[in-house]
C-alpha cells in the first residue's frame, strides 16, 4: 500500500502549537498587564476571568495537539 504524506497533517499540528502558545501568554499577558490603552476591561475579576479563561483554552489546545503528536507517531 502507498504511504500517506502527513506533511499537511504534522503542519496543522505545528499550528495548533503555536495557537495554544498565543492563547496561554495572551491569557497571562491579560492578567499580568496593568495598561489596557482603554480596549480591555478595567483590572478587576472580569479582566483576571478572562485571562484565566484564555489560559485555560490555551492549555486545552496544547493537550489536543499533545494527543495528535501521539497519534501520529
């Protein structure tokens, strides 16, 4: 039988890598920054809510790709 090409495969893998790299420091950055430039919420438990919330999603999608590194090995 012919072999598969996993090249777009192990790509979107990378990406989602990347993704859940952003979404964590974006998580952390919204937690950490005191200066919002009047676009983010004022500090206070909506803006630590959202930070923790896009940490969360980051760490999700981190363990998604976790398991499609997994799958594919």
């Amino acid at each position: 039988m012919r072999r598969q090409n996993s090249g777009p495969a192990r790509l979107t893998l990378y990406i989602s890598v990347l993704a859940s790299l952003a979404y964590m420091g974006g998580g952390i950055a919204l937690i950490a920054s005191s200066q919002s430039f009047g676009m983010l919420p004022e500090t206070g438990p909506l803006r630590y809510g959202l930070g923790i919330l896009l940490f969360i999603y980051g760490a999700f999608r981190g363990y998604r790709a976790y398991q499609g590194f997994q799958q594919n090995d």
